[in-house]
C-alpha cells in the first residue's frame, strides 16, 4: 500500500502523527536513562522533547489545546531541566581537547575549571534524573489527550508547512543579517534559535521531500557554527566567572599563608596558580570564537546564505501553491444501441438534477447500486473537453434538501462501467428518452482513448463539447428523443445484451 | 436581484468568550477564520464576480468577515444592518432589501437567522430552509423588488467547495 505523504493530510492530522511520532522517541531515550553507560540517553531525550515543543508551537494556531500553553510549558520544563549539565558537559569536551596543549604549569587552572564543571554536570543530571521519569509521564498523558482532540479537519498540512516555512526562513535570514561582529553574542544565539525551529518545522517531511532534505542538511551545518559559537561566548563567560573567582580564593589563600608566615607553603601557592591556565583557556577560546565567526560569514552572512534562501523560496512556492483543481476530460460518443456488457457488471441507476445557477452550476445526485446508496454535490465551470469539476459526497439530508428544488432540470439514467486496459468506459441508458452514449474519462496529457471492438460496433459518433449532449441540456428537455445521428432515432430501447464474463 | 447569502468566518468559542465577561457582540474571528475566508472570499469572487453592496450584521464577527469580502471585491462598499443581528425576525431585512436600487447584493449574517431568511424568501416561511457552515453562502436569485416567497436557490456551497473554487 502506497504511504500517504504527510503534505497530502489535513495540518491538525499531520501535527498529531508528528508530535506522538517525537513522544515516541522521547520514551525510548527515557527507557535507556537506567543504563548509566549510555551518556546520550538524557541528550536525546531532550532533543525529542524539543522536537515535540517546536512542532506544537509552530502550528499552535491550527491545533487548538494541543498547542496551548499548559502542554507546552511542562514541555519547556523537561527540555531544559538539563541545560546547565549539557553546556558543562560541552566545555569539559573543549578543555579536554586543550589539555595537551597546555604547559605543565597552566594545567593547574585547566584541572580547577574541569573540577568545577564536572559538579555542575552531574548536580544537574542527577537532579533531572530524578524527575524527569515523573514529569514526562504527566506531559506525555496531558498531550495525547489533547491530540486525541484533534480532528481530521482543519487546512491541508501542505498550506499551513508552505506559510511556516515562509515566515522561519524569513526570520533567520533577518536574524543572520543582525548579526555583525563576533562580539554579537545575543543576535548570534537568537540566529541559532531561528536555524533550529526552521530545522524543527522541515525534518518531518524530509522523508518524502529530497528539496527539504538537502536543506536541512544545509541547516544542520549552519546550526553547528551557531552553536559552537554559542558554546564558546558561555565557555568564555565561565573562563571570566572562574578567573575571578580564583584571583578571589588566591588572593584569600596567600594572604593566610602570610599572616601565618609559612613561607614554603607561600612560594609553592605562588608557583601553582590556577589564573595562568585560566588566561591562556581565555586566549584560545577567543581565537575560536573568531574562527567561528570567520566560517559564519564565509558561509552564510556574505551572500554565503544568498543559495540557501532562494532554495527555500523555491521549495516553498512549489509546496505552497496549491494544486490545480481536478479538470475533467472526457470523450463522449453516441452510441446506436447498447453494447455487449460483461455479466460481471451491474448496473448503477443513477438521478441527478441541478439547481437554477447560471455561471456555476451545482448538481445534486443519488447512485442507487448493489452496495447502497450515495450522495454527491458537484459544481461545475465552463464547458467543452476541459471543465473544472468538484465533486464531494454529501448526506440524504441535504439531497432531500435540494432535489425538490433541481424540478424541471434533472435526467435519469443506467449506467455501466467496463474496465478496458487501461480506461473504464462509461455506457449510460437514459430512461426517459430514447439516448444512449458512452464516456470515458482521459488522463492529463490525453486527449484521446482507443475505441474498443465491442464498442465500436455500436458507434454512431464523438459528440464531444456537443452542447446538445451534454447532460445538463439533456435535463433541460426532458423526455425529448434525440437525433441519434440518423442511426437511433426513435428506435425502440434495446435491452442490454450481456457478454459472458472472462474465464 | 441576485442575494449572496454568507454566514460569517469562523469565530473565538463561545463558552471561552463568555468566561472573559465580553459581550458575544465583540466576539472576533479567528486567525484560522481570517485566513480561511479569504480563500472562500476568493472562491465567491469567482463564481459571483459582480457584486455592488455587503450588508451585514453589527456583530463584530460579521462585520469582520465582510470585511475580508469586501476586500476580495476590490474595496467593496459594507453597510451594518441591524436586522441581520441574530435572533430577529426575517421581514425586517426582505424590507430593507426590496428598498435597495442594487441588483447584487450580500448579506452576511449568522445561524439559524441566515436559514430563517432564505426559507421566507424561497417559501415564505420562517424556518430555517438551508443551514451554512461557517464561511458557506448560497445565492438566491430573487424579483427587483424581493418579496417572500419569490426566491430561487441558484446553489449552496459549503466553505471547502469555495475555497477549491478560488483557487481556479
């Protein structure tokens, strides 16, 4: 069975697959928190808790109490509840990537720092770890029931993807273009932000769009500039905070050692002192900050991200514009007298009648086969090979509503449908005249179809765009034999000769 | 006369509306149901190009939603008719309507009160003959001077048919 694509579902259908498809993948990470082993079970956790929150703020508009505030709040909560020990996490990575490059004495500041930030990783681990098991179930119950709300109605996901994907790239590129020097610490993280809810919105459908696939995989090398240089201006914000706080405790430390005159245990605290590493870490990371910014503006702040956002614009006027309506084509022939038909096929009696419109017309009608019966509304404009037809099923309420109202204006008809390769004839008897023809309905491209055998023996002509055939003037005279061409006029109605079916 | 009967866009939850202590009179549209109406408005454009008034409700929902309607129809004129209030009696507007020298012409209003109109202008009772969804409209085609019971339903389209149409 072929998979529906996500952009072919209705937006309040297409968030709910997405965010329990994320609440999926947020149990899963949670069920390896057990194994202390797996050190990206917490991270991954967050990251799927991330994905649910942007998603559900993004299309909050469309989704009524699943996008509310509550939800996404206690969602906010569970993201962030790690952030203090991921950003440790991250710098004790980038110091020990220096550690080898340090001199024996700047080692001391680099161990003090690593000392440091290992507390704050495992406070904050510990402290998610505790809750986070609790409050994701709290979250995940809260949520389901509120996309359980949700129903199939609502825009076409691709609409509403099309106008965010619109209104995120807008935002980033105007978010880049803020930012101006490598000191813009703010602009940068707010562009990095931007970048990862643009990334956010586009992942779900990169599985059956390679335009979005390849940018998202433009945004995830955008996102990890950003977010080394976010690393690095909070990895120099700890340098700054861990300087001072060592020039504190050593100034406190010699000043004991003075007063109390041990003067070895002085001359070894002045030899070990913490702020030469400290300083030398600070003068690195700078360089690495401006390396960083260097590759921004390489890649994306001088025209470097030009590419990016045409692309973007592409891929969204090609979602966004929305398909052309349904143009039926069809053949239509006159038919001497009724052609063999399967034994297979059964006849479907069909009524259909039209309310007094002039430049759109719409049809009411009712199928009556061995399945039941249906309803259909149908409006129609123009004429000829092409018309713009929409058809939607409707109740027998409204068909009762309407029919009295399509009186002097309706047709009665058998219809039968063969299947020949690949076209399926329709072969329609009118029951109040002495008419029968036959349709077929052609793919875009076509304007043309192969007359079977069996049909051919009964043809009399292509009537075609021939006002005079076209139902809704048949509806208009009713009763009135027409002219078959010479070859049905006032012949008496034939009855349907059967074929037998194919073994 | 040609009368396009619409009812108004999709507006806030009434229940929620009342918790806030507003009156239901100023109880707006919806994002969803600004965006929505103007692909419907577009979709009405298309198949009732020519249009010379809107008329419509005072509520704000209503005037909101004509507004969007007028805008699809280059800048048409909107005139506030308090018989489209909901609740009132279908005759106050036929009266309106049959004092008016333009031949096109919208009304937009609410629920079941827009049913109440077109069921006295096609039947001349006052039950609700058709009920529209929110953004739906019908055309009725009706004598110079409408009176009840002279109306004929021309279609009724529900909101998804329209803003198919609109896109066309």
């Amino acid at each position: 069975m072929t998979r529906r694509s996500l952009l072919d579902r209705t937006t309040g259908d297409a968030v709910a697959r997405t965010a329990r498809g994320y609440l999926a993948d947020a149990e899963s990470a949670l069920a390896r928190l057990a194994n202390r082993q797996d050190t990206e079970a917490l991270h991954d956790f967050r990251v799927a808790i991330r994905r649910v929150r942007s998603v559900l703020r993004a299309y909050a508009r469309w989704i009524g109490r699943a996008g509310g505030k509550k939800v996404r709040r206690r969602l906010r909560t569970l993201g962030t509840a790690t952030n203090a020990g991921r950003d440790a996490e991250v710098q004790l990575a980038w110091l020990e990537g220096e550690r080898a490059g340090l001199a024996r004495g700047e080692r001391t500041g680099l161990n003090w720092l690593t000392k440091r930030l290992r507390a704050t990783r495992s406070e904050s681990y510990r402290a998610a770890r505790r809750h986070v098991r609790q409050d994701f179930r709290r979250t995940r119950d809260l949520l389901a029931k509120r996309l359980g709300e949700l129903d199939d109605a609502g825009p076409a996901f691709r609409e509403t993807f099309a106008q965010l994907l619109r209104q995120h790239a807008a935002d980033l590129e105007t978010r880049l273009g803020a930012i101006r020097s490598p000191d813009d610490e703010e602009e940068a993280h707010e562009a990095r932000i931007a970048a990862k809810r643009l990334r956010y919105l586009l992942e779900p459908v990169t599985r059956d769009e390679p335009g979005i696939r390849k940018l998202v995989a433009r945004l995830k090398r955008l996102q990890d500039v950003l977010g080394n240089l976010h690393d690095t201006h909070v990895l120099e914000a700890s340098l700054a905070d861990a300087l001072d706080e060592v020039a504190t405790e050593k100034a406190r430390q010699l000043r004991t050692l003075a007063l109390a005159g041990d003067t070895i245990a002085l001359r070894r605290a002045r030899r070990r002192d913490e702020r030469v590493g400290l300083a030398t870490l600070t003068t690195k990371a700078r360089i690495r900050r401006d390396r960083l910014f260097a590759a921004l503006t390489h890649d994306w702040l001088s025209d470097g991200g030009t590419a990016f956002f045409r692309d973007a614009r592409v891929q969204t006027d090609r979602i966004g514009t929305p398909s052309p309506p349904p143009v039926e084509r069809e053949r239509k022939y006159l038919l001497t007298g009724l052609p063999e038909i399967p034994a297979t096929v059964t006849p479907q009696a069909i009524e259909q009648g039209w309310l007094p419109g002039d430049r759109l017309r719409e049809r009411v009608r009712r199928i009556r086969d061995e399945s039941g019966e249906r309803f259909y509304r149908t409006v129609k404009l123009g004429q000829g090979l092409e018309r713009i037809e929409i058809e939607e099923e409707t109740t027998a309420e409204m068909f009762d509503r309407l029919w009295p109202l399509t009186e002097g204006c309706r047709i009665a008809k058998q219809r039968y449908r063969i299947a020949n390769g690949d076209f399926t004839w329709e072969v329609d008897v009118f029951r109040d005249r002495d008419l029968i023809v036959a349709e077929v309905e052609l793919p875009a491209g076509r304007d043309d179809a192969p007359i079977p055998e069996w049909l051919s023996r009964v043809l009399a002509r292509d009537v075609t765009g021939d006002p005079a055939y076209l139902n809704l003037t048949l509806a208009s005279t009713p009763g009135a034999t027409r002219d078959g061409g010479g070859a049905r006029g006032g012949a008496p109605r034939k009855r349907a000769r059967r074929r037998p079916a194919p073994a | 006369m040609d009368l396009l009967v619409i009812r108004h866009a999709i507006a806030g939850d009434r229940d929620e509306w009342a918790q806030t202590g507003k009156s239901d009179h100023d109880r707006p549209v919806t994002d969803e149901g600004r965006d929505r109406m103007r692909e419907t408005a577009r979709g009405l454009r298309a198949v009732f190009p020519k249009l010379e008034l809107i008329a419509t409700s005072p509520l704000k929902r209503a005037v909101q939603t004509a507004a969007i309607v007028a805008e699809a129809f280059d800048d048409l004129k909107v005139v506030e008719l308090e018989a489209l209030s909901p609740g009132l009696p279908p005759e106050d507007a036929v009266r309106w309507l049959a004092g008016r020298r333009e031949s096109r012409i919208a009304v937009v209003g609410h629920e079941p009160s827009l049913g109440i109109l077109v069921g006295w202008l096609m039947r001349e009772e006052a039950e609700s003959f058709v009920s529209l969804k929110k953004g739906g409209a019908c055309l009725l085609r009706l004598p110079s001077t409408p009176a009840p019971g002279t109306a004929d339903l021309k279609w009724l389209l529900p909101p998804k048919l329209l803003r198919q149409l609109g896109d066309t």
